[in-house]
C-alpha cells in the first residue's frame, strides 16, 4: 500500500484489533476514514487513538453490527 491521500476507506470492526490496526495504517498513508463497530465506546477509543498518533486524519464512524442486514443497509 503505498501514499492513500484523497481516499475513503470503510473499516469495520474498528473499534479493536485487526480493524484498529487496519484503521492507523490507513490513517498514516493519508486516508480518510470511516470506522463501523457495533460496540461504541470501542469505536470513541479507536478515534482517540488514531488521531492521536495521526491528529489530521479526517474520521467518520458508524455504530452498526455488519452481522445484521438491517443495520448495514441503514449504513
């Protein structure tokens, strides 16, 4: 993955993990990014977190179970 400036990247499961880890090597390469995750106050740390390490990156989020088809046509 190489420079991710003017992109928008869905990372969902987020909030922890492999979606966090996704999420700040995504913010690093200059992305903008929304953040899904069914549990919220993991997604409020996932944000700090990210801009902290990169304070410029440009984040939406969306609290929402990908498991359930309801939520995701409501994303």
């Amino acid at each position: 993955m190489s420079d991710l400036t003017g992109k928008s990247i869905v990372i969902t499961g987020a909030g922890m993990g492999l979606g966090l880890a996704a999420a700040n090597v995504c913010a690093a390469k200059g992305a903008s990014l929304t953040l899904v995750d069914y549990n919220e106050k993991a997604l409020e740390s996932a944000v700090a977190e990210v801009h902290k390490a990169h304070p410029d990156t440009q984040i939406t989020t969306i609290t929402a179970d990908v498991s359930n088809e309801d939520e995701v046509k409501n994303m």
